[in-house]
C-alpha cells in the first residue's frame, strides 16, 4: 500500500498554478498581436484592386504600341490575348476597359476599399 502511495507522490506534471502563467502570458501575446493584424486585410484589397488597374494599363499601352492603334480606342475584348487570366477580387471586384481606361467596380463590402467605380487615376484609393 505505501509504494502506491509513493507512486503517486513521483509523478511528474505541470501544477496548475504554471498551466495558469502560461496560459495568461499567452492571451497577452495574442492581445499584442491581432490589433496590429486588423487593417492587414484592407490594405491588401486596396493594393490588389490598384495593382489589377496598373497590370491592365501596362496591357492597354502594350496593345496600343503593337496593334498601332491609339490608346483611347482599346477596350475590353481587345485585351484578351495579353491578359488571358482576367483579374478578379478582391470579392467580387470587377474590371473592365473601355476607351483607353481601365476601370474597377468594387461591391460594397469588400473591407478597405469603399463600394464605387475606380480607375487607375483614382484619389480615393491611393
């Protein structure tokens, strides 16, 4: 019976004081870390909606040089050997080109960016 009782006293873990320390110093990690995460997802939409409307005026001044055809005359179905992959997102942004200008259509709720019409000139994102 007492090397039973022995047995019991030998075993090795953690108290639950030390559980409660490591546990407490975690969530005051976390604290620290996700304030600075919370506005990663909208600069990122924002940078990803101007950089789909940068790639597709570097292809509308690509076509224009190529095609020999002035650059106010491109539009989307002309672009579709240059840009076979055809940007989308963040969301639900769609793109399009008309006249020379490439142009974006955000939906409301795509986080960053507010809901609108966008081209590469835009103030509202930069």
């Amino acid at each position: 019976m007492l090397k039973y009782f022995y047995r019991l006293q030998n075993k090795k873990g953690f108290t639950l004081i030390e559980l409660i320390v490591v546990i407490a110093i975690i969530g005051i990690l976390a604290l620290i870390a996700i304030p600075r995460l919370a506005g990663l997802q909208e600069n990122a939409n924002k940078k990803a909606v101007l950089a789909n409307l940068k790639m597709l005026d570097n292809a509308i001044e690509t076509y224009a040089s190529d095609a020999n055809v002035a650059v106010n005359t491109v539009v989307t179905a002309d672009l579709a050997t240059l840009v076979p992959n055809w940007p989308a997102g963040p969301k639900t942004t769609s793109y399009a080109v008309a006249a020379g200008v490439a142009s974006a259509t955000v939906p409301a709720g795509v986080p960053g960016v507010p809901a609108g019409n966008y081209n590469s000139d835009s103030a509202g994102l930069q």
